[in-house]
C-alpha cells in the first residue's frame, strides 16, 4: 500500500466531490480500524527486522552511574511511543474530515489532509503536514504546513505555514496533544481570526471587503484543488496522494471498506491462540451467572 | 429413547466413577527431583501410565461432552462434579501432607491444561471457584497455599499460571477484579483518569529507572545518544528544503543495502548488542501478548474500566449466591428476617492488637496440632532450603514484609520492642509450636499471611452475604460495611475458617461437632452441604470480624463486627448468648483457654458503636497511618479507652502479663458489647430507611475527608497481595518461583481491562496509603539490591557475566528454534534473506556459548534474581510501552457486534 487507495475522488474536483468526500470521512474513520492491527509495523516497524546489526562488542567497563544513562538508552522508544500514542488519540478522535499517516521515514512527520464541508472554504481539500519537534512532548508545539498556501489570515502566504503557536502558547505534555493541533487547523477554515495575522492581506480583505476575500478564497480553493492529483511533494510511500476514480483499482478497496466489519473477526480466527472464556452474565458480577452455568449442588 | 437415557446415565455414572476410580490409582506423592519443579509436564506425566489413563479418560470426557446431546452432556458433567471433583479431588486437596497437597496441586494443573472442551473445563473451574470444602473456596485456598515457602507454592504458582493463562472471565472476576472494581484502591483522581493512557511512556521509564545502578545496560551510555538517533527531523525544516531532506534519509527497513545510512532507527548500534537489543525483542512481545489477550477477553462481559460494572453498586458477593441460594436467602428474609449490623471502633480505639494476639493465639489454640502435621515431615526433608541468610538484613525484613505487605515502604527499622512483640505474636499463634529460628519465623509468617489473606476473602464473602441476606430493609448496614470493611480483614470467623481448614486437616472425630460450630460462626450460604440449610434456620449466625484498615502494617487496627443475626429481635439477643456458650462450650473442649477467650469476644461485637464508621477509614490516609498504628501504640491507646492503664514498657518482656491484660481488656469489651448491640439491634430494625440515607451521608463525609474514598480501606485481594509479597522475596526466592511470579505478572500485565492495566503499571505514588502497588513492591526491591551488592562488590562483575551468558543462550534456543521451524538444518549463513532473528542477531555458533560463569552455588539463585528482576523490568516497561497504545479492546470488539 504504497499510496492511499482510498483517497480517490472522482475527476472534477469540483462541487460534485461533496457526496464522495462525505462518504470518506465515514470510511477515514473505519480506516484506522481495520489499519490499526498493521499501523505500527506501517511506519514505525517495533523490530527492524533487516537490519544488518552493528556488532561493537565494547568490553565490560565501569559502570556509568547516572539515571540518565537509561534514558539516554531508551529515550527513543519513548519518544517513539509516545508518538504511537498521538496517533492513537488522533485516531480515537475521530476528527471530521481529517486524515493523518504518519511518515514511513519519520513519526516525526505527518501527512494529512482536510476537507472543508461548508463555509467560505467549502470543498476545500487542503493537504498539509505536520513536523514534530524531536523533543516531543517537551518541545514547542508541532508545526503544520499547508503543500499550497491556502489564501487565509493565519496562514503563512508563502511557507503555506499555520499559525499554530497562537493557539498553543506554550506546549504542555498531557494537556496539549497532537490532535488538537488537527481539530485547531480545521477550526480556522469555520472561525475566520484577523488578529495578528500571518497573511495580513486576507486579514484586512476580511475586514473591509469580505465579498472580495470570498472569492479569492474560492480561487484559493480551485487551486488547491486542481493540484489535488499532483504528486505528493514529499516522496515518501505513506505521503497522501490523490488519482482519478478508476474502478480497476479503487472498487475493490472501497469493497473491503465496507466489508470492513466483518474483517477482524477472521483475523481473529485465523491468528487465535488462546480464545478467552466467560460465563459472566453482562451486567453481573458472579462468576458462572449465565444460563448455560455448570451444574451446581 | 428411554433405554438410551438410561444408558446415558449408567455411561456418565460410569465415566465419573471411573475418573474417580483412575484417580484413587494416582500416586499420592511424586517423587521431585528438582527444587525447580513446578509443574508436570509431558515428559513428567508419560512416566506415569495411571496419570496417562487418567488424561486419556479426561480426554474421552471432552470427547462425549462435545459431541453429545446437551441434557446427556450436563447429566455427565453433573457426574463428574458430583462423582469425581467434589468427593475425591476436594478432600485430596485437603489431605495431611504438604506433599501429598503440592502433589494434588500439580495433578489439578495438569488438569486444567488438558482438558480442552469448555464445557468441561467450566466445571472444573466452577469446582475451584464456587467449591467450598469445609467452608472454605477451593480458591481461597489455594491462593493461600502460594504463600507457603515450600514446593507447594510454587507448584500452586503453576497452578494460577494456567488459571490466569486461560483468560477466563469468571476466573479473573474472582482472583483479581471483584477486589478492584470499587475502586477503592485508586484515589479520586486515578479513577477519572482510568482510562487515559500513559501517552509519554512515563510507566516505562519509572520501571527502568529500577535498574540495578550498576547494571550492564549503563555501560554505553556515554555515547548512547548519538548512535540512537533516528528519524530525520521533521520539526526543524521549512517546507522548502523538506522535501529533499527525506530522501537522503534511508528507508527505514525497506532495503537492507540502506541500513548503513545512520539516521534511520538504530538501536541495535548500541555497544552492548545483547543487552539492548533484547529490549525490542520484549515490545515485540508484548505488543503480541497484549493482541492476544485482546482477542482473547472479547467475549468477556464488561469492560472492567471503572464504570462497567460500576464501582458504587458492586457488592463482593460471595459468587454462589448469586445463582443458586438467593432464593432461599429470600426465604430466609421472609421467615427469619436476618439482619447484619456492622460495629466499628472509632478511631480512638483502633488498636486491636490485644484483640488480634488472641485472635491469632486462638488460631493457633486450634491450628497448632495441624500445623504440626503440617510442616512436619518438611522441616524434615527440606530444611534449610530457604531459610534466609542471617547476612541478609532483607531476610527477616522480608519476611515481615508478608506482614506489611501494602505498607508503603519496606518496614526496615521497627523499633526493637515492637519487633518483640510481633515476635510474641508470632509464637503466641503457633502455641505450644514455638521454635526460634528465622526460618520458622519465616514459614510462620509466611503462613500467617496467607491465613489472613484467606480470612479476608472469606469475609468479603460472608459479609456479602450478610448484605444480600439483610435485603432491601438492611441496607444502611450494608452501607456500614461498605465504608468500614472492604478492608481487607481479620475477622474472627475468619480466623476460624481457615481453623476450620486446619481442623479438617487434623480430621479429628468429632467432625459433627466441628460442623456444627462453623455454620455457628457464619455462614456462608453456598454449596451442597445439606445439612447446614437447617442448622442455619433454627440458629443464628454471629458474624464477628475484624478488619484492619491499613491492613499490612504490622498491627491491627480496627474492628469491626458484623453480626448476622435471624428471628427476632429479643429472641435474637437471647439465642445470641446460647449461641456464645455453646459455641464457647463446644469448643471449649479441645482448645487452650487463648481459644477460649477469644470465643468470648467472638460473640461479642465491639462496643463502640457504628456512627463513627467513616472515621475509620477517615483515618488519615497519608498519615504515618503505618507508624502510628504500631502494634505497640494501638495496644496502648485501646487500653486507654477502656480506662485500663497499659503498661507498654514490659508488655513485651512476658506474654503472660500481656494476656492478661488482654483478658482484661476482653472482659471491658464485652460489658461494652453487650449494650450495644442492644442500641444496635433497635436502631437497624426501627430505622432501616434512615440509615439508608445515613450510609450516603456518611458516604459523602467519608470521601470527602478522605479523597474519594468511598468503599472503605482500599485493597487489592488476596491474590494480588500474595504475589506481591512472594515478589518482593526476589532475592530470597529461588528462581523457580522467581520466574513463576514474573510469568504471571506479565500474564496479568497483558490483560487489556483498564482497571487491571492502571493498578500494575501506575508508577505514580499512591494517595491510597494501604494499597501496594507493582511498583511500590519493586522499588522496594531495588532497594534491597542496592543494599545487597553494596557490601559485596563482586556482585556486579559476576551477575553481568551470568547476564550475558543467559542473554546468549536465550538467543541460542530462540536461534535454534527459528531453524528448527524453517525446516532442518539451514548453515549458519548471516547474508541469508529471511531470518529476521539470524539477521538482527549475531549469533555465535552453536558451540560457542560462553561458558557459565562460575557463581558459587549459595549465590547462584540470587545472582539470577538480580539478572531477571532488571529484565523483568524492561518486561514490564515493553508492556507498559505497548499498553498505552494498545487500541481500546471494548470499542473494538463493541463495534463489532
């Protein structure tokens, strides 16, 4: 699974996709589901499994005595689930129209895509990614940044950069998580913020002459739409790309989509080891409470 | 059709007797070779043809219950349960010797693992779980025995090792999650936070923070963190110069040729290969273990996360009444309208230790004869097998942690007198069997423990009982209990329940009798014996118990008394002082007067009376609760409450003095008792609906003085104490069990239930002072390691070689195994393509292990000890790791249906 198959919209990037895109978020959601049993072997395998071992035997030294010697060793698995666990929030969030993968190269990048479903940028498909400081959680907070510089107050003209830290002044671990940074992008293509603005000129357009504003948004959205098809400007297997409709390819994983729910369960029966026993009646807590309980004197 | 019925019945009369049959043909004893031996594994049991019948008959059990017609096949499983498990596997684990009962043990794990039909594996699992021989659960039982230092425990280890393996709901709901889900064991905002994941690894890091400061693992950290480094930043570049940057980056693991490239993940490049990269063998691991159990608990019934089943309404009922007895407590309602009171000492007098020394002595009034057979041809064979060193200061501190087990921190410098006393108490609970050494401290204490911890499931069950039976009219006693005694306890009839284990040991004549006087004590009302169904209606049942609220520190605290009482009210208090005589007279006869005495207050509820119930537990939870309620001062502030002046300074020169005192004590307690069961008795019948609102009020008061406390003295269960405690003796034990108990803390670790999860890997310190946590138990071990190694500084030298040499074979069998399953004999090429293992790991050939260091033989099992506790904690941070991104097992298997 190279790119997505399941991002493929039909040819006119148009007013027409609204159907589609509705229909998507509705699988995106599901996605994740089926996906999450591979998702870390995806783009962060627990074993690399090829790699070709460094074998620098160093002979048994002194000890080194600090603390920090384990977290020195094992900061990147930290680091490294901690990212996991983003993700799986992000997933549990189940965030409308919103879509992220994570790199293949790094968890430290994330690609994603929005999809505006109404307001002055309805229809907008806007793909973005998303750079994780390497001290996460203890960094600044994540950056996004727009593939096209969307036409918006907060978004950087040029870099196609959100303003994000305005909303996250300061980073704080536990409280701060990477799908608020997701929901908060979305936010701004409802709320429109001309305060201190990043794009002075959508801000002032807004204020003073929103019907222009509306249509340069609109032209904003065209654009980013006609180039929806484009290679994805990060080469990476995991980075989102969109193609046509083409029923050779896409009906069959738009099949399994909705066929979804059955899909687990043969997982299940397939890779079954131990198959867990109850007899627990729900809403009881007594042992053998069911009916078909042993025989008892 | 009927001869067929007919012969259905003969064929299950004759499969169950014949299971009995073939069993009666089992040795009794097994002949053990090792002291490593746990469990009977083919090997063990195809050397023995009766033991191979039997399988095979089990077999053929599984075999017709499958395929036949579900009334034959309950019929049949009938047979077996009423043929084979109740009357020959019961009593077989009840039998004389330790021997003779690890023996039992082993045969009913091997059982368990054959038998490969739910159906009749259910039953089995019924018989552990709602089986009480003499009163006893089977289970209770058995959780006890892995307390014992001896074979037996590690073979009952085995045996929980298969139980917990089997992810059974019901299983699980009674070892471990009846005990958690009211929550007590979390504080206010644990509970609001269950279900949250520990996003930043934070569980991990504290658990690997526990490595031994010198160990292997530190020796590279000098340049750990440049060969770390990973994945390409992402953070640090702008969009124009992104794009290009990935690419110079390696693909992770897509071709091998790129590995080379050294910002691609790369933790094998630490120094020390072995050690590290075993790491990542153990998140592969757990992340399988964890999808397994996953997949394993979807059929379980609720989610186990804190509101499913919720906290507030669960009773810890005992499990059969549920099914099969709650219409004759019903009955009994109607007819006889039970009621249960619950008494509490305020706080004033928390000090029960009087009390708890007769208790205990009574205990041992009744037990010491049993306790003679049954440690007597032990200390015979096994002698010094596991006495531990006098070198060791952790020895005895261990073995008192048994005793202290939830205390937070290890009770390392206990002032001298009062481990007098506790030494006093331990000798008054043996009786006549007083013997010096540390090791018989060590087994007594060991014993001890495991007779409390049986006692408070047992009255977890009575009192649940009680509330059923109380019903709807009663519940604001029910409420008293609830906020006083989810404790985890010593109660009296506990105590003479577990006596009643070890009565029935000792198979003495005047079995009548002895029955007789255990459904006096209590009653639980589950199981077969019939003949207690009438005793239990003409007599009353005096429930005494005694709960400790910081249950593990080294003394009790508070008592408390639920007495269950039936017909009416004058009746009752007339029939209640019967009872005491005839309880006292029928006991009197073959118990020393301790077991006298304690009778006397047996039947006596405590005076002080239940308003003040929340207090008990109000007790301030972070407050030295472990100091101040020292054996000694309790004693003392008690005999102050009575008006008695305590004479703490010579108390523990001379029991004698002591017992005195506490008879006098006794003496003020009963006066006291007897008025206020009166005011007791009428307040509950008059105003069953005020105390009703009184239970929430006192409720609210409670949990707002003590943080969310709403169920009482927090506790865990017996299960979960027990092996924390047996863990503790890390150093101590041998590795054996030492593996058994890591085994199935990592079994338990993997189970997915949020309730489960948060209790063993929360790292954070607990508001909850009487609970002890996974962690608690190992940073107290750390400790003892630190210790340990600090006077021996060739400790580190030798466990890092024996480290290596483990790491090493391990990856030998896992090497040799990973050809072995490709199918013969491939050559040892390392530039093979597929062999993850052969290519992640450079495997020495299979000649050249390194030799076994040579460790002396006496420090063989603790060099070990130290090895496997610092992989036992990178065990358990993998699955700390893997847990808190483990999808939600309950939505997923939810949205399935």
């Amino acid at each position: 699974m190279t790119s997505n198959p399941f991002w493929s919209m039909s040819a006119n990037p148009s007013r027409k996709q609204r159907p589609d895109n509705g229909e998507q978020s509705g699988h995106g959601e599901q996605r994740g589901s089926p996906a999450r049993p591979h998702f870390p072997k995806k783009h962060l395998p627990p074993i690399p499994k090829n790699t070709a071992p460094v074998t620098k035997h160093s002979p048994a030294g002194t000890p080194a005595q600090s603390a920090n010697g384990t977290h020195a060793s094992y900061g990147p698995f930290y680091l490294e689930y901690s990212l996991l666990a983003e993700f799986t929030l992000v997933i549990k969030q189940k965030l409308p129209g919103i879509y992220v993968q994570p790199s293949y190269k790094s968890a430290l990048m994330w690609f994603g895509v929005i999809f505006i479903r109404h307001g002055l940028y309805q229809d907008g498909v806007f793909k973005f990614t998303v750079y994780i400081p390497d001290n996460y959680p203890d960094g600044q907070c994540p950056k996004l940044v727009f593939d096209i510089p969307v036409f918006h107050p907060l978004v950087d003209p040029v870099s196609g950069e959100l303003d994000v830290r305005r909303a996250f002044t300061k980073w704080r671990r536990n409280h701060n998580h990477i799908w608020q940074v997701l929901m908060y992008a979305r936010t701004v293509f409802y709320k429109i913020n001309t305060a201190e603005p990043l794009n002075p000129e959508a801000a002032v357009l807004y204020e003073k002459d929103v019907q222009l504003f509306k249509s340069k948004v609109v032209d904003s959205v065209k654009l980013c739409n006609s180039h929806l098809f484009d290679q994805p400007k990060i080469d990476d297997p995991y980075a989102i790309s969109f193609s046509p409709w083409n029923p050779a390819v896409h009906e069959e994983a738009k099949e399994r989509m909705f066929a979804y729910k059955r899909r687990p369960e043969e997982q299940q029966h397939k890779g079954m080891q131990v198959s867990g026993l109850s007899w627990v009646k729900p809403g009881s807590t007594q042992p053998f409470s069911k009916d078909d309980s042993p025989p008892q004197n | 059709m009927n001869s067929v019925c007919v012969f259905v019945c003969v064929c299950g009369q004759v499969l169950a007797t014949g299971l009995s049959g073939l069993y009666s043909s089992l040795p009794t004893r097994l002949q053990v070779y090792s002291e490593d031996w746990h469990c009977l594994d083919p090997a063990d049991w195809q050397q023995v043809p009766a033991l191979v019948h039997f399988l095979h008959s089990l077999d053929f059990c599984s075999a017709v219950t499958k395929v036949a017609h579900p009334s034959i096949r309950s019929q049949l499983l009938g047979y077996i349960y009423d043929g084979f498990l109740v009357p020959v596997l019961a009593p077989a684990l009840h039998k004389l010797t330790v021997e003779e009962v690890m023996t039992t043990t082993a045969y009913l794990d091997l059982f368990l693992r054959s038998i490969s039909e739910p159906a009749l594996l259910q039953i089995f699992l019924s018989f552990i779980l709602l089986h009480t021989h003499d009163n006893v659960y089977i289970l209770d039982t058995l959780v006890s025995r892995v307390n014992t230092p001896f074979q037996l425990g590690t073979v009952s280890l085995a045996l929980f090792r298969t139980l917990i393996g089997l992810f059974c709901e019901d299983v699980m709901l009674q070892l471990v999650f009846r005990y958690l889900i009211p929550c007590s064991h979390l504080s206010r905002r644990q509970r609001r936070s269950l279900k949250q994941r520990d996003c930043y690894s934070s569980s991990a890091a504290s658990f690997l923070l526990l490595m031994p400061s010198w160990c292997p693992v530190y020796l590279h950290s000098t340049n750990a963190r440049s060969e770390h480094i990973h994945w390409p930043k992402g953070a640090g570049r702008n969009r124009q110069n992104t794009p290009e940057g990935p690419k110079k980056d390696a693909h992770l693991n897509s071709c091998p040729s790129d590995l080379s490239v050294s910002d691609s993940v790369g933790y094998c490049r630490a120094s020390d290969f072995l050690m590290d990269v075993n790491y990542l063998h153990y998140l592969w691991d757990a992340r399988h273990t964890i999808a397994n159990a996953q997949r394993a608990c979807r059929f379980w019934s609720a989610p186990y996360d804190g509101t499913d089943p919720p906290a507030q309404e669960f009773r810890p009922d005992t499990p059969g009444d549920d099914i099969e007895d709650e219409e004759e407590l019903i009955h009994r309602i109607k007819s006889d309208s039970i009621f249960s009171l619950v008494i509490t000492s305020p706080p004033s007098a928390l000090s029960p230790t009087p009390s708890s020394l007769e208790a205990v002595s009574n205990r041992a009034g009744r037990a010491s004869s049993a306790l003679e057979l049954e440690w007597d041809d032990i200390f015979a064979g096994q002698d010094l097998c596991l006495s531990p060193s006098p070198s060791l200061p952790n020895g005895s501190e261990a073995a008192e942690s048994g005793r202290s087990k939830l205390s937070p921190t290890p009770p390392q410098v206990l002032p001298l007198h009062i481990q007098e006393m506790q030494r006093t108490a331990t000798k008054l609970v043996h009786g006549s069997y007083v013997e010096e050494s540390e090791f018989l401290d060590d087994v007594q204490v060991y014993d001890l423990v495991a007779r409390k911890d049986a006692k408070s499931a047992v009255l977890e069950r009575m009192r649940a009982a009680n509330q059923k039976a109380s019903g709807s009219s009663s519940k604001g006693l029910h409420v008293g209990s609830t906020t006083s005694t989810v404790l985890t306890t010593t109660g009296k009839t506990v105590m003479e329940t577990v006596n009643s284990i070890m009565s029935t040991r000792r198979r003495s004549e005047d079995e009548g009798r002895d029955e007789r006087r255990k459904s006096t004590d209590y009653e639980i009302t589950t199981t077969s014996e019939g003949y207690r169904n009438d005793e239990a209606n003409n007599e009353l049942e005096t429930i005494l118990e005694r709960v400790e609220p910081p249950p593990f520190t080294n003394s009790f605290n508070v008592e408390n008394h639920i007495i269950t009482k039936s017909g009416d009210c004058d009746e009752e208090r007339l029939q209640l002082k019967q009872n005491s005589e005839n309880t006292t007279r029928q006991m009197g006869p073959n118990q020393n007067t301790q077991s006298d005495l304690c009778l006397d207050t047996n039947s006596l509820p405590n005076g002080h009376c239940e308003p003040q119930t929340p207090h008990v537990s109000a007790n301030p939870p972070g407050s030295k609760a472990t100091k101040n309620s020292s054996f000694l001062s309790q004693y003392c502030e008690l005999m102050h409450s009575l008006g008695v002046e305590p004479d703490c300074d010579d108390m523990d020169d001379h029991h004698e003095t002591f017992q005195r005192r506490v008879q006098a004590l006794r003496q003020k307690l009963k006066e006291e008792d007897e008025f206020s069961t009166d005011f007791l008795w009428e307040e509950a019948e008059e105003e069953g609906e005020t105390m009703e609102e009184e239970e929430e009020k006192e409720e609210e008061r409670s949990s707002s003085a003590n943080g969310g406390r709403r169920h009482g003295v927090p506790c865990t269960g017996p299960f979960i104490s027990v092996l924390l405690s047996r863990l503790e003796n890390l150093l101590e034990n041998s590795i054996s069990v030492n593996l058994l108990l890591t085994g199935i803390l990592v079994q338990l670790v993997s189970y997915p239930q949020p309730l489960l999860r948060s209790f063993l890997l929360s790292t954070e310190l607990h508001s909850q002072p009487s609970v002890r946590t996974l962690h608690q138990v190992l940073v107290s071990v750390h400790a003892q390691i630190e210790r340990y190694v600090e006077d021996r500084p060739d400790y580190p030298a030798l466990v890092t070689q024996a480290w290596r040499f483990l790491l090493a074979k391990d990856q030998d069998c896992k090497f040799r195994e990973c050809l072995e399953s490709q199918g013969g004999f491939i050559v040892l090429d390392p530039s093979l393509p597929n062999g993850s293992l052969k290519k992640a790991l450079p495997l020495p050939p299979l000649s050249v292990l390194p030799p076994c260091p040579s460790i002396p033989p006496h420090a063989k099992s603790r060099v070990f000890a130290i090895v496997l506790f610092a992989e036992f904690l990178k065990e358990l941070a993998a699955f700390a790791q893997e847990q808190s991104i483990a999808p939600d097992w309950w939505e997923e298997f939810e949205s399935r249906d």
